[in-house]
C-alpha cells in the first residue's frame, strides 16, 4: 500500500498488529496455535505483508477469511442436495424442488427466486451448530408464515417455506468449523469485525469462549473534507472519475482506491483508464454473461432454436470459424437478397450455383440439429462442446480468460460433465429453451475476475471491502440517491416480521453497516466524491443523502473540473472532389441515375464505389415493406383477373383478398407484426377497385406487371423494372400507358409531375419501352383519399431530354469529369452517403 507503516496498522499499543500481538501474549500463544479471522478474503495478503514488515523474524500466525480457513480444513457440501452457493448447481436443483412441492408448472419463474431466498437462509442456518438446526427449523417454520396469510401471497409463502427446507437441510463447507477439533488445536483466535455482523463468526466466536479476541479499528485522526464532483449525466461523471485517478497517479499517490458502485459506470472508467495504460487491479471482475465468450456462446443457442432467425444463424456462422467469410458473406447477400426472415424458409438448394455457400448450409443446419432434442444436463454439454468444436469456436474459448471461466463455470471441458451424472436432479430432461434459461442464469451469477498485475495503480473494489486497508487516495462515483442509499432496500422478499423472527439483517442494520462503510471510506487521505444529476432517461437525481449531509455540515464547495482542457486546432475536412473514370458504368437503373442527378457524390460512393447499405432481414414492417407487398398484391390480382376476367365487384374483391393472403404468406409476415397495414387494406382495396373501373371503361386495360426491361445506350445499358403497363383503347388508337405505384402522401405524388425535366422515374421507364408515342402516370394507391393517377403529360419530351443527358453525363464521367459532393438541399437529409462526403466537417 502507499504507508507501509500506515496508523491503522501500526500504530504503537493501539494499531491492529499490536492488538494481535497482545492477544497472544495474554493468552501464551503461539502464533503457528493462532488464527486471525477476517472478514473478508481480499486483506489475508495484505495481513500477511504487514506482519512481515513489523517482525521480520520468528513465526507469523494465520491469516484467514471462514470460507477459505474452511477449505483449508476440508471442508466442503458433498450431499446430492445441498445448497453448494453455485448457480449452475442450485438453478438444476430448484426446479426439482418446486415440482416436487406441486410447482413444476411455474418452475421456471419461481426457480431463481427459490435459489434467491434459500442463499439468504443460508448464512442463518450455519451459524447453528450442525446437530441443533432441526430445532432451529421448527421456530423457524413458524417465523416463515408471519405476515404471508394472504390469498396473493400464497406463492411466495411457499417459496419460502421450500427454501427454508432446503436451507435447513444443507450441510456446508463451514460445518467443518463447528468441530470441537478446531479450536482445541488453537491457543488464540483474534477477530476482526466486518461493517455488518456475520452470523457464524458471532456464533463461533460464543462457542470458542475466551479464545477468542476481537480487534478494534483504532480512531483516525479527522481527515480533510472530500472534493465533491457533481456531473451532469453518467458520460460526464465517468469522465471526471478516470480524470480524478489520474491527477492522484501523476501526484504519486498510489493506489488509488476505486469503489465500484455502478457496474456500467465502472465498466467505462475502467475502459478509459486501460486507454492511458493505468495498470488496474479489479478484484470485483464483471458478470461473466457481459463477456464476449459469453456472448458467442448465447448466439450458438439462440442459433440452434427451431425457429431462429437468418439473422441468429447469421450471427453464429460470422464467429465460428469453420465457415469461411466470404461464403458467409455469400450467404448474407442471398438472404438479405430475398428477404428470408426465418432460416428455415431457406434451403441449401436455394443456391445452385454456389456450391461452398450450399454446404456450408447443409453443415449449419447439421450442427444445428444436434442441440433441438430435448437430453439430461450431462448430455447437454456434451452435445454442446461437440457442436463448439466442430464450428472451430472452441480453441478461441480455450484461449480467452474469460472463455475459459466460462468453460470451467459449466463445465464444459471434457469429463467435467460427470459431475452432474450423479446428480438426480440433473437426470431431467431438458428442452433447448430450458438449457439455454440455465446457462444464462449460470453466466449471469459466475463472475470474471481478470489477472492482476504485479504492480497496481489503481484497485477497483466494492465500499465494505476498504475496512483496514490504507489507500494513499479514493475516488467514489455513483454517489448519487439511487445508487448509494443511505437506507438500503433489505434483499428478498421477506416481510419485516419475518426478518425479525428469523433474524435476517433488517433495514437499520444494512443502513447502520452502510453508514460506517461510508465513514470508513471517508478516513482515506484523499477522496473524490461524484455523482450524477440526470440519468439515461434525462429524469433529475439528487446526491445521495450522505454526500448531501456533508455539504450541510461542511459547507464545502464543488471541486474544480479534475480534466485538462486541451486546445486543438480544427482541421476540417475539404469538399471531396473524387473523379470515377476508372470505374466505368455499365448498367444503369433509374435510381441511379436519380443519385447522379441529385449529387454526383452520392452517385460515385453507392453506385460506383458499391458501398450500400445492406437491408435489414428482421424488424417492424414498415411503410416500405407495405408497398412492396401492395406492389405484389396487385400483380398478382391483375393476371388472375387477365387469366378469368369479371366484371362483378364481389369477385374482384374475393380475388383481391386472395391475392393479399397468397403474398403475405410468400413474404413470411406474421399476421402480428402486418397488422397496422392490414387493418388498413379493405380500405386501400376497395379505394383501388373504385379507380379501376371508371379507368377500364375509359379504355384502360392491364398488359404485364413487374416488367423487367433493358436498353442499350452506347456503352451503358438502361435497366429497369416497371410496375405495371397498359394498353388505352380510345378514338380508334392504342397507346400504351406506363404506370409506377406510389403509397405515399397524394401531394408528394402531385409535386413529381410539376416540373416534368426534373422528374427522373416516368422518363426513364418510357426509355425502355420501344414506343415512339405513350403515356406515363404515377397511381397513388392511397388509404383515406383511394387511388389517383397522376399523369406526366410531357413524358415524350422529358424521356428524349432524359436520353440525352444520360449519354451526355455518362461520356463527362468516362472523360475524367469530378463527381463533387453538392451538399445542398433536402437529398443531404436521408442520404446514405453523408458518412462519406464528411458534409458536417467540410471548411465551407
């Protein structure tokens, strides 16, 4: 630590180390007869240094934590049933438990709660000694019912009671301590309190009698104030709280004591101090479900469900390195290409002429189908390590860390299954769904600790476990009403007569243990207190009542900013000016040409350059999705209609509802997520038929629909599909008529026609057709208003203007002409290019 011969230590006569001392030598002890409980297993080393450096010479007692001291003693719960405090263990036993209590309908969601309330009994029921807890339980089984009499709390009375029971009848790796054995073979056991009483260390220490000493924390002289931090939102008051690390490491005052209040918080802080290459020693680690090991893991199971998405499988296939990249980049762009939501519309057939991108289907849905029957648990993570190591993911998780404890936590690696072969409660069958429920929770409870480094300058800790440990500084975020409670919220669900009567810590306990870790934390040399005042959702916070009882008292003032300001100069970036010579056009749709005439920039980044944006295979439907499928809807109505032509308004409407049935099933929407669109579609049908008939008696009549077309013009080629073309029948001529679907705002469709040379779409569509003379309309198939055709009067003119000028621009491009970034009007709003033209960091 920063003082090797810091107070609380060392000090003469009244610091920890002369207290211990004294203890032995009342009682004569031999300090290789003496052990030294503490209350938690992060000070034994530091314990252990301290007592090195004070008496370098003759023997050193024992340092220890209950758990570890156990362990040391062989202690351990080896019944089938016990609670082991393992998640992975204790999730497998409590289903089994609830159905067996006539519960195994609501197993799933009463599992962790169960688990929950049983770890909580726990340190209650080993603080008895082992032949006095069936006396214990029967008070105990009384003290369960208090305040649970109601009809509603029928369920969590039996809860409790089920994990009273189970709790109860554990055995526990501290038993081996309540063993005459052990205190007859010690002189001396000196005992240090931590902030909240520990129920076994209190029973233990009645039972070992004059023994046992208890050390008490000598009284600091009063520290200077804390330098108080108030941020404006959590980026603010991470930035702040590495800011205030840092300023103490450039001072020399090492480590710096970090206290983890917020995990997210932490997270960041700890990101942006491994940025500065702070070496940073974490002994509170992060749950092992936020790893990336973890995450590979969730997205091979969320991969194997029966009805996974392409995007799920997706997913997979890009972190398993069996598949090639570039076959499952294949694979992406077929999918997204026909828009298959779900993987098992799809088949390794669906692409014949790649073969790779085939097989790598057919092996997917092989390794798929190892994980979709229902098995025992042991069963399980052997089908798992099996489908991990044939995927190639296996060796990445072998290699990371955090893989690693994640492999061990599940037990995963090879033969480590059989630990839960014996197991009754593991020989249920699970399905799939329930596998990957307990992973999660077991992921979710494990922790990852990384490695420490030789060296620290900084120890993120949590705020009980600064007791006794001299830090040179102490940075504390997440000061804030929410996240440091002066009155903490006691865990569970258990009534407050009922925490009495089993003797739970209640709520003034927890807020008297809170309160002295926050003085303790306040004895610190130097300490930098920060809190937020908003939260993610902009909703006000105040600091926390403690942080506010300091600044009553002390009237002390916010600390200055801890960051550096820094001057920059600005370096804007210019007009990108690229020339697309070397990339020649060889087709040409008419979105394209749009894009060009729009701004040439965007024209050269999507279009030549070919960086578009891929669609989207899930998501909500939205008014995109509808007219893509009002588009085939209509398709489809028309060459049935040409197919068996009626005149009777019923029939057509039939044959319109038949269509919409046929294409929603075709484009796999569910009848859920098309509901805002398809409560809407009587509407737009009968809005539709209502414009068909007047436009059928006028001459109208449906030739084809979704015309795919192509035009050589010099050395591009136009293409394009059109929606739909009739043919016109009035005065004795036939004149064919161009028609494009619009489902948007009737006054957006009107403002197209406006300026005809500025129109690109209807222009470009006459192109392709091999008339010399026709007519061109957008028909707004609208839901309040019907349809409505809007017609380009001028198309002729405006398609021959069009011609011209794509053959005059095509040749400017070829000729090594700039395709400058315009930057102007309302295309920079949506345009998908504006990450590349860089249009809000141009000088001008």
């Amino acid at each position: 630590m920063s003082n090797a011969f810091d107070p609380l230590w060392f000090a003469p006569g009244t610091g920890l180390l002369a207290q211990i001392q004294q203890a032995m030598a009342q009682r004569q002890a031999h300090p290789a007869r003496t052990v030294v409980l503490l209350p938690y297993a992060q000070l034994m080393p530091l314990a252990q240094r301290f007592w090195a450096q004070a008496r370098p010479d003759g023997f050193a007692p024992r340092f220890e934590s209950t758990l570890n001291w156990s362990h040391g003693l062989g202690g351990t719960a080896q019944g089938p049933h016990d609670l082991r405090f393992d998640t992975a263990m204790d999730m497998l036993q409590a289903p089994d438990l609830l159905e067996r209590a006539g519960l195994g309908a609501q197993r799933e969601a009463l599992s962790a709660r169960l688990v929950e309330a049983a770890q909580q009994l726990a340190p209650l029921v080993a603080a008895v000694p082992p032949p006095q807890r069936a006396e214990w339980a029967v008070q105990a089984r009384e003290a369960v019912g208090l305040g649970m009499e109601a009809p509603v709390l029928a369920l969590e009375c039996v809860v409790a009671r089920i994990a009273l029971e189970w709790a109860a009848a554990s055995s526990y790796a501290t038993d081996v301590l309540w063993n005459d054995s052990v205190p007859a073979a010690l002189e001396c056991i000196v005992v240090l309190d931590g902030f909240q009483t520990d129920p076994l260390v209190h029973a233990l220490c009645a039972a070992w009698g004059d023994k046992v000493t208890r050390l008490v924390c000598p009284t600091p002289p009063p520290p200077p104030m804390p330098a108080l931090h108030p941020a404006s939102d959590s980026e603010d008051e991470a930035q702040r709280a590495a800011a205030c690390v840092l300023r103490h490491i450039e001072a020399g005052r090492t480590p710096v004591a970090l206290v983890a209040t917020d995990r997210l918080l932490t997270r960041r802080i700890r990101a942006m101090l491994a940025a500065q290459q702070v070496r940073i020693r974490d002994e509170t680690g992060w749950k092992l479900s936020t790893t990336r090991a973890a995450a590979q893991l969730v997205v091979t199971l969320r991969a194997a469900r029966w009805d996974a998405s392409s995007d799920a499988v997706l997913d997979w296939l890009k972190n398993a390195p069996a598949f090639r990249p570039r076959t499952v980049q294949s694979l992406e762009k077929a999918l997204r290409k026909a828009s298959v939501q779900s993987w098992s519309a799809w088949s390794p057939e669906a692409t014949p002429k790649q073969p790779a991108v085939s097989d790598a289907v057919r092996l997917a849905n092989s390794l798929r189908a190892s994980l979709q029957a229902a098995r025992p648990l042991a069963a399980w993570l052997a089908a798992v390590r099996g489908l991990l190591q044939a995927s190639g993911q296996w060796a990445a998780l072998e290699a990371d860390a955090a893989g690693a404890k994640l492999l061990s936590a599940l037990r995963l690696t090879e033969g480590a299954e059989a630990e839960f072969a014996d197991l009754p409660q593991a020989a249920r069958r699970l399905r799939l769904a329930e596998f990957s429920t307990w992973v999660g929770d077991a992921l979710e409870a494990a922790s990852f600790v990384p490695d420490h480094p030789q060296d620290e300058q900084v120890v993120v800790l949590p705020l009980s476990q600064l007791l006794a440990r001299p830090f040179a500084a102490l940075v504390l975020p997440g000061c804030d009403e929410v996240r440091l409670a002066a009155s903490p919220e006691p865990p569970g669900a258990w009534t407050a007569a009922q925490r009495e009567a089993l003797g739970l810590p209640s709520r003034a306990v927890l807020e008297a243990a809170a309160r002295a870790a926050w003085a303790n934390a306040l004895q610190t040399p130097c300490t930098d207190v920060l809190w937020r005042q908003s939260d993610a959702s902009g909703e006000t916070l105040l600091a926390s009542p403690l942080v506010q009882a300091l600044q009553v008292a002390g009237k002390v003032p916010d600390a200055a900013d801890p960051r550096i300001p820094r001057s920059l100069t600005p370096l804007p970036s210019e007009r990108p000016l690229p020339v697309g010579a070397a990339l020649p056009v060889a087709r040409l749709s008419a979105s394209a040409y749009e894009d060009l005439r729009r701004c040439p920039y965007r024209f050269f980044g999507l279009r030549q350059l070919g960086l578009q944006e891929s669609q989207e295979l899930t998501g909500e439907v939205d008014k995109r999705d509808f007219g893509t499928w009002l588009h085939a809807v209509l398709r489809h109505f028309h060459e049935a209609l040409k197919v068996a032509p009626t005149p009777i308004p019923s029939a057509r409407v039939a044959m319109m509802n038949v269509a919409a049935e046929q294409i929603t099933q075709d484009m796999h929407l569910e009848p859920g997520e098309f509901l805002p669109f398809a409560s809407a579609w009587p509407r737009v049908r009968d809005g539709y038929l209502a414009w068909l008939a007047p436009h059928e008696a006028a001459g109208g009549q449906f030739e084809q629909a979704e015309s795919a077309l192509e035009l050589p013009l010099g050395t591009i080629t136009l293409v394009g599909t059109i929606d739909r073309v009739d043919q016109v029948h009035a005065d004795g001529h036939t004149t064919a008529l161009v028609i494009d679907y619009k489902t948007e705002n009737a006054q957006a469709t009107g403002k197209r026609i406006q300026q005809p040379l500025e129109d690109t779409q209807l222009a470009f569509y006459a192109a392709l057709l091999p008339h010399d003379t026709l007519r061109a309309a957008y028909l707004n198939v609208g839901e309040k208003d019907g349809s409505q055709l809007f017609e380009q009067a001028e198309v002729v003119e405006a398609r021959d203007a069009l011609v011209h000028g794509i053959l005059d621009d095509m040749q400017r491009i070829a000729a090594g002409a700039t395709l400058a970034a315009l930057g102007e009007g309302a295309a920079c709003t949506f345009c998908a290019a504006r990450g590349l033209c860089r249009k809000d960091w141009w000088t001008a």
